[in-house]
C-alpha cells in the first residue's frame, strides 16, 4: 500500500501540467455549466445552486474513481509492464484494488481544490464536516470503485475500451440525480443513496452520527456489494485473459 501510494504521488509530481490541467478543465466545465445556466435558468439555477455544487463534486469523485483502474491498466499495458503486476507475490487483484484506492485518495485532494474553486465562483457556502463528508462520500464512490475494478477486468481482456469508458461517465450524472426523482428502488444503484446522504451532510448540515443507522447500513451495504462484485468481476476477466493468452498483447 505504501509503494503504490508513493508511487501515485510521484507520477502526480512529475507531472505538474497534467495535473493541473485536469483540475482546470473540471474547473472550466463547471463554469460552463453555471454562467451558461444563470442564463438560460436564471433564479431557478441559483436556487438549486448548492445541490448543484455538491452533486458536481461527487460526479468528480466518481470519474477519478471509475476511469482510475481501467485507464491505467491500458497504460500499462502500451508500456507493457503489466506482467510485472500479474507475478506479485500479492496477486494481480489486490495491487490493482490498491492502485484504485491510491487514485482516489488523489482524487479527493484535487476534488477538494475543485470544490473550493466552486464555492468561490458561486458565492455559496455548505457545511464542510470532514469527518461526515470524507466518510459519506468514499462510501459513496466505493461502489463505482467496483465497476471500475470490472471495467478493469474488461481492459484486460479487450486493452482498449476508452469510448465505453467516456460514456459511461455520463451515467453517473443520471445516478447522482436520482434521488430527485424520489424512486426507493434507485437507492440500491451505485451513487444514488450516497449522493442523497452528501447532499444532506453539506447542504442541511447532518453530521454522521445524526443519519439514521437504516440510511448508514444500506450505504455501507451497497458499496461492500458492488465493491465486492467489481473485484470479483475483475479476478474472473484476469483469469481467462490468462487463459487465451493475451494478458500482455497489445
């Protein structure tokens, strides 16, 4: 865990211009998406301007997450250092689990930037409780951590499936705004229960312990669920990749 944190920041170092381009252009989305709403939408846009605010964040939370694993098993593979992952004594899953985990805690410093730049440009203020946002929102993208673990399994398989990856990230906009549409089957999906959760702890201001222990168990329910199917998912491609010869083509 430490050699592949160590590692994520180097690569984060290394490469300033990258890095903050990636920042800048959430950045330039967002203020797309804000002044070009205020207007078309005027009031209504500054009504809804802090859920808004919070289901942006979340959304770049959930793509750093998803896109993490599989993209940089394909660069991996172009390097083809991939086989060096396959013969670790720890097995080709955990590490990869592990690389995951290390780009979301890099995601979620960039995010926090992210989200400071959003609360500047919008003039809004939320409730920034660490520990509950922290908490509520790692739960939350855990379970799109697993899709990427099986996106993951997938680029193994196929080395190349970046378009399919671009659009699913646009799902998660649907996913993220599917408490509004007050749907009880949707809490089970990835995202839908954490966003609702995070848009409470920010917006109304509820810390952690103050949420029904109900809301709290299915939270932690459905990212163990899809957390544990992506891995599975993962271990499954990996395995007949091996199988069919072609974990190192390219």
């Amino acid at each position: 865990m430490r050699a592949v944190l160590y590692r994520e920041l180097l690569v984060f170092v290394r490469y300033p211009a990258n890095a903050v381009g990636g920042i800048v252009v959430a950045v330039f989305f967002f203020g797309v998406l804000f002044y070009g709403g205020r207007m078309v939408a005027g009031r209504a846009l500054t009504d809804s301007i802090e859920g808004i605010v919070v289901g942006y964040f979340l959304w770049t939370l959930s793509v750093g997450a998803y896109s993490a694993i599989a993209n940089d098993i394909g660069s991996e593979v172009q390097w083809g250092t991939l086989e060096r992952h396959v013969m670790t004594p720890f097995g080709f899953a955990p590490v990869a689990l592990l690389k995951g985990v290390a780009k979301l805690v890099r995601t979620f410093l960039t995010s926090a930037v992210i989200l400071a730049v959003m609360l500047l440009v919008t003039g809004t203020r939320l409730h920034v409780n660490v520990p509950t946002v922290v908490v509520v929102a790692a739960l939350s993208v855990a379970s799109v951590l697993g899709c990427g673990l099986a996106a993951g399994g997938v680029t193994v398989l196929y080395k190349r499936i970046g378009n399919w990856l671009n659009l699913l990230q646009f799902g998660f906009i649907v996913l993220i705004s599917a408490p509004v549409f007050e749907l009880g089957w949707t809490r089970v999906l990835p995202l839908a229960h954490g966003s609702a959760l995070l848009q409470r702890a920010m917006v109304d201001g509820v810390h952690l312990l103050a949420f029904p222990a109900a809301d709290l168990a299915l939270l932690v329910g459905v990212a163990v669920a899809y957390l544990g199917l992506g891995y599975l998912v993962f271990r499954y491609a990996t395995r007949r990749a091996r199988r069919l010869g072609v974990l190192g083509d390219y």
